[in-house]
C-alpha cells in the first residue's frame, strides 16, 4: 500500500508545486495537502485533458457511490 502512495505522491509531485517542494525536500505530505494538489490540478486550464481522475465502484446497494460523490465536493470547482 505504501508504495501505490508513494507512485501518486510521485505523480502529483509533477504537476503541483507545494506538493513538489515537500516531496523534493522529504517532508511528510498529509492527506489534506494532496487533495488540494489534485484539485488544483484539475482546475488548472493548461493540464485539461492531461489528467483524469478515476473512481472504481458499483451502484450495487450503494457501494462506491459515496466516495464519487466525495470526490466531486472535493475536487471541482463550486458551481457558485
């Protein structure tokens, strides 16, 4: 498991730079920092179509569901 964190540390790390300068310097990256790496990301225009969040699940008695709809609150824009 802690190898799959540290591929999308890795991965994050390439794309956002607070993210990147605690990965570079070895510092301890908390859950709450790679969310927001992720969301702004995704809200960053020149990475549109470059990268795309996926989410395994089935709608079978509601499994999955609830991270998906996570996820939406989490990482895009409000529509306010």
């Amino acid at each position: 498991m802690l190898k799959k964190r540290q591929v999308l540390v890795e991965r994050i790390a390439n794309y956002d730079e607070q993210v990147g300068d605690l990965f570079l310097n070895e510092q301890p990256i908390s859950v709450s920092v790679l969310k927001a790496g992720v969301k702004r990301m995704l809200n960053n225009p020149e990475l549109q179509g470059k990268i795309c969040p996926i989410f395994m699940g089935a709608a079978y008695k509601n499994k999955g569901v609830q991270p998906l709809l996570d996820a939406i609150v989490d990482y895009l824009p409000s529509p306010t």
